[in-house]
C-alpha cells in the first residue's frame, strides 16, 4: 500500500501527480511523510481565525471597485440564524464553487460587525470540528486545503502495524504508530497532538540511539585497523609551512591521532572545539600521514561552499608536497566527475573533498585508510554509516569534527564509548569579536558602524531568518533588506545576496566575489554559518536574532574576527520576552563556546512544541537531540531495558531498525 504511485490516491490527478512530484512525492509513503510544518487554532467569532457552517443564502453580483480590484461576496447562515458574509479579493471564481441552498463548512481570517460575520478569502474545509488545521509547506498549484483532503483521503485506507516493541508501548503508555499518523495530521485536539508529536520524538530518538549505539559499536570494537607509519620529517615539514603556531590543544589531537594510527586498532575519535579554534588544520595534518603512507583519504562536508574553502586551503597547504587532492561536488561536470571516480579505483594516494556527493553508490575507492566528517551533526547516522562502509575489508579510521561544542549531558547518551579530544583554545591570531544588542528601529547606528568599517576597509554579513519576504510574519528577508539597504547610508556600498535557493554555480561566484573583496555587504541566511571563512570580514549582523538560538548565533558570529582585525557582532531583535532577554544577556557575556553550549541546552526547555522542522540533515523531523534531552535519556533506559529480555520480539525489532536505517537517512520509519 505504502508503495502504490500517489496518483492512486482519490483525488490526485496526473496535475496534481506532477506538481506532488516535483516536490519529491512520488508515493503513499511520501505523502503520508510530509509532515504539517504548523498548526492553527481557531477560535470564537472573536478570533483572528474562525470557523463558520451554514446555508449559502446569497451569491451576489461580482463588484468592480477600481481596475484591478473585483469584490466577490457570498452570504451563508448558521442554525442560530447568524449571517456570515465571504469576501473574495479577485477571486471572481470562487463564487462557483458554492451552490445556493447547500451547506458548507468555512474557514478563515474573520471580524465580528453589528450584523453580520465577515471572513476574508475563506477556505472550505471538512470534518474541523475541533478547529486544529494543519498547515503545510506550500507546493505551488496545490492549496492547503487540497492537501489537506487527499492526504485524508489516504489516511481511511491504511492502518499502520506499530514498529515499536509492545512492552515499551505500554510502559512509556504512548499512542500507536497509526494513531499518531492520524492525530500528526488531522489532529481531533491538542491533547492527541501532543501525544503523537511526543509518539514521534520517541520513536526518532529510538531509532537515532539505536543506529547510533551499533555504528558507535562496530567502530570501537577494536577491530584489527590499518597500521600506518609516521613520517615524522615530513610532519614536521607541513608544520612549518602553515606560517603559525599550532595551539597546545591542536598539538595534543594530532598526536593523539598519530600515535593511534601507528596502533593495530581502528580510530573512531571525536573532535570537538569552540568556533574558529582550528579543527581543520588538525585533519589536515593527520590526514597528510595517511597519503603519505598511500592510502586515501575522504573529507566530507555538508555544503558546497565549505567544501570548495576546503578543497583551496589544502591546495594551498599541501603545494610543496606533491598531494593530489580533488574535489567532488555537486557542481562538477560529469566528465570530471567519471575521471575523479576512476582514479578513486586507482592506487595513487588522494585526499579527496566533498560533499553528499561522494556518498553516491558509484563512488568507489581502492585502499580508503581515513574518513573525516566536518560538522558531523549535518550528517545522519546512515550517511556517516554509508560512507565507512566504502573502506570495503579494511576498517578505516574515523575522524568526526564539530564546531558546537556539547554539552556533557549529551555526552552520556550519544557519545559514550567514542574517544574524544576537545580544542578549547584559540589560535593566537584570532582577534577578539565583541557583541553589542541594538533594537530594530535603531537601524541609523546599525548603518554607521557597519559603513565605518566598509570607510577602513572591512566587509560585512548581515543575516536574515528569511529568503523572501512573508506577510504573515513580521521578519525581516534577504530580499526585503536587499531593498532597503539601497535607500540607505549603505547605498553607495556593493551589495551581494546568499541563501540556499540559489544554485550552486551563483552561490560560489557570490562568495569569492566576497572573498576578493568585490562585495562590502553580503545579505544572507544561515547559509554561512558553517566554517566559512573570510579574513576581512569584520561585522556580523544578525536581524530577528530573537529567532536563533545560543549555539547558532554562536557559530555566525564565528565568521568575524579571523583576519587581523577585532570583529564586531551585531544582534537585532524587534521582540524581547524574557527567554529572548536571557538569551542576549548571555551572549553579550560570553565568547566561550563551551560555557554557551551549557547555557542554551538550559535556556531552550522544550522549544515549540507545535511547531518543528527537519533538523539540518540529521533526519530528524519531529526531534531535537539537545531540546528533547528527556526523552533521549528514556530511551536510553528503555535500551537498557530491553537488553534484559531475550525474546524474539526484541531481536526482531533490532533487525528491523537496522535494516530499515541502512535504506533511508530520516528516522521516521512506518513499515
């Protein structure tokens, strides 16, 4: 059933098929995966949002206002004899999807008058009587409403069979998979939402633990590793070609590193450090004893952009030694692909950089030695899985970096087992990056300092929460400020924009044009907040920064201060309640990831809990390891719990989760 085209579904035509497709929709499953972002609660006659059932009483005549106004107007009454009158702006077609006589169910932005309830451009819905609507991401040519009906329509056909164990069902007492598939979409109330939310979270967090627990396994097993020798000269040599000084913590993870890569066991090893404290460099230089030793090495990141500061940093560091390094993204054409592809099977040593990219199943490599991970918690436990396994009968080492640092309470349930080496201190080059809190209406003294910087030659990033402007939230966009900043003091300054839709080819040319300096301001989304790096860039910006968390405006202002000069981070906010305050108070205080880590895990508690969104490329839908710490720590008992029965169910269901999690990257799993 789960299988079956989505065009079998009542409903959905070949159009509709097409438009579902694009947005990678393809089957019942899909469907059923594609999850409300939101939900809406409406009210009385005296909320914003209202629900209405009557009669239709009158269709009226269209009014033309001006040329390019045209008013429709449909009058319903209720049991109770009250009017309410549908207004369409521009719609003249709706008033053909309403019958006089027949009764409907509506649904929208209403005002109460002396004599009547207006409802501007109202929906018709079915079967709300609990007035919950899901609302989903948009899919251009479909409405909220159609999705609404089809995906009900497929939710009476099937019954899910639950894919947790009974004995944990019970003693957590949570909803069954099929009742939280119905209640996640068409909720009856908030009380069956917030259970199969919650359902959800578990059941992610299971999942994630359980695939966690047996990759973390199969790395520290001490199975029979790769015996590498160290080329002390040569190390030594790389050393002195960086043109600074290694930090002590740099030096204690590379030789750290070193001494287990001489050793007869497999390295499965986490490092983690604050923002800018060099992690890269540290993979650099163990990674240069690997291709020394000729085997290949793989450095995996989670965006082009990084991959391709990478790919130039290490063309840049390894000139003198004869490396070859390539770089394998989604940008490069075919032809270079297949010959990159063909000297992976190949014995010449190469470090090679990219991103998803080289978890293609066609990507294949003859004597892979070592796997680096730049910002793992970007990639789920199958990709990392899926490209360990590329080390065919040789057990590659592991390296997984992080620049979010974390917090020891998730070191018990995540990385228990893993060895771990923190760099905590900065490089003596990193200048100092200082925080002040402006509010948004202040934008003058925003302008002036980043034009006084521009005036001495610095370069800025201002950061948004949004691509394009939404008039249903008060936040500001890439596009809206892109305006607004050409009738400003800035005006006179080049002005570049960044997000995630742009293609991969215009988002590169975008950042070396900053790079080189050709551009004073770059508006962006949170696109950049993973290790990029440019020297002369002195001023962050963050507008709406009451929308970011700790850690993330953390890691945003990290992308200032590393070249000569102090940097100055600037956060805006246009509402303040006291978890926002708390938050600003504590990044004004505090440059130390460390602390800051600790501090958000507190400030957080459990985040919206109707509202949630994919988790970078986790594949967490509904969870959030560091928000949904509780529920971590209960399935890690309820693990442990399990583990004291030997029965078939048990065994059962470890085989299926590790069969399913090989298949697919998301957590959510429904056969």
């Amino acid at each position: 059933m789960l299988e079956k085209d989505i065009i079998s579904i009542k409903g959905v035509g070949k159009k509709y098929a097409d438009l579902f497709s694009k947005n990678n929709i393809k089957t019942i499953e899909n469907l059923i995966m594609y999850f409300p972002k939101s939900y809406e609660f409406v009210g009385d006659y005296l909320s914003d949002k209202c629900i209405f059932e009557g009669i239709v009483t009158e269709i009226l005549r269209d009014a033309t206002i001006r040329a390019k106004l045209v008013i429709t107007t449909i009058k319903l009454r209720n049991y109770e004899g009250r009017i309410a009158k549908l207004i369409y702006f521009n719609k003249p077609y709706m008033k053909h999807s309403f019958i006089l006589g027949n009764t409907y169910k509506v649904y929208g932005t209403c005002k109460e008058t002396k004599n009547y309830i207006e409802i501007v451009n109202a929906e018709k819905i079915k079967d709300f009587s609990n007035n919950i609507i899901p609302k989903y991401k948009s899919i251009k040519g479909i409405g909220n409403n159609q999705i609404i009906n089809i995906v009900r329509n497929v939710l009476g056909q099937i019954n899910l069979k639950d894919n947790l164990p009974d004995i944990i069902v019970k003693k957590r007492n949570l909803i069954s998979l099929n009742d939280a598939l119905i209640n996640i979409h068409l909720p009856k109330n908030k009380e069956l939402l917030t259970k199969a939310i919650y359902r959800f979270k578990y059941q992610e967090l299971m999942y994630f633990f359980i695939n966690t627990k047996l990759l973390r396994d199969k790395l520290s097993s001490k199975e029979s590793g790769i015996k590498f020798k160290i080329f002390t000269e040569e190390l030594i040599e790389l050393k002195k070609e960086l043109g600074f000084q290694l930090t002590g913590d740099q030096n204690n993870a590379i030789k750290r590193i070193l001494i287990e890569q001489k050793g007869d066991f497999s390295i499965n090893r986490l490092l983690h450090g604050d923002v800018g404290s060099g992690k890269t460099i540290v993979a650099f230089i163990t990674a240069f004893n690997v291709l020394l030793n000729g085997y290949k090495v793989a450095l995996i990141v989670p965006t082009e952009i990084l991959a391709v500061q990478h790919y130039d940093e290490a063309i840049k560091l390894f000139k003198k030694f004869n490396i070859q390094i390539r770089l394998l993204v989604g940008s490069v054409k075919e032809k270079q692909k297949n010959e990159i592809k063909q000297e992976l099977n190949e014995e010449t040593p190469i470090l090679l950089i990219g991103t998803h990219a080289i978890l293609e199943d066609n990507v294949e490599f003859k004597n892979l030695g070592y796997i680096i991970f730049d910002e793992q918690h970007r990639f789920g436990v199958s990709q990392r899985s899926k490209l360990i396994q590329k080390g065919k009968d040789k057990n590659c080492d592991v390296l997984v970096m992080t620049a979010t640092p974390i917090p020891r309470t998730l070191f018990l349930y995540i990385y228990n087992g893993m060895d771990i080496s923190s760099i905590r201190e900065l490089p003596s080059n990193r200048k100092k990056v200082n925080t002040i809190h402006i509010k948004s209406e202040d934008k003058e003294a925003k302008y002036k300092i980043m034009l006084d910087e521009i005036n001495k030659g610095g370069q800025c990033y201002m950061v948004c929460p949004l691509i394009e402007e939404n008039e249903k939230m008060d936040l500001f966009s890439v596009e809206s400020l892109y305006e607004e900043l050409k009738t400003s003091i800035l005006s006179c300054c080049n002005i570049g924009i960044l997000h995630g839709k742009m293609k991969n080819k215009d988002k590169n040319e975008v950042m070396n044009c900053f790079k080189e300096g050709l551009i004073d301001i770059l508006i962006s989304t949170t696109v950049i907040e993973v290790g990029i790096s440019v020297s002369n860039a002195t001023v962050m910006v963050i507008e709406n920064a009451e929308r970011f968390g700790i850690s993330q405006i953390h890691q945003l202002r990290g992308r200032i201060g590393r070249g000569s000069k102090e940097g100055t981070c600037i956060l805006v906010t246009s509402s303040m309640n006291p978890v926002t305050m708390k938050r600003i108070s504590t990044l004004l205080e505090s440059n130390d990831g460390f602390y800051l880590s600790e501090q958000d895990l507190k400030i957080r508690g459990s985040g919206d809990v109707f509202g949630y969104k994919q988790h970078g490329n986790t594949g967490f839908v509904f969870a959030d390891v560091i928000n949904d710490v509780g529920i971590l720590k209960k399935v890690k008992e309820d693990i442990e719990y399990m583990d004291q029965f030997d029965i078939d169910e048990i065994r059962d269901f470890y085989d299926s989760v590790q069969k399913k999690l090989d298949k697919i990257d998301n957590t959510i799993c429904f056969n």
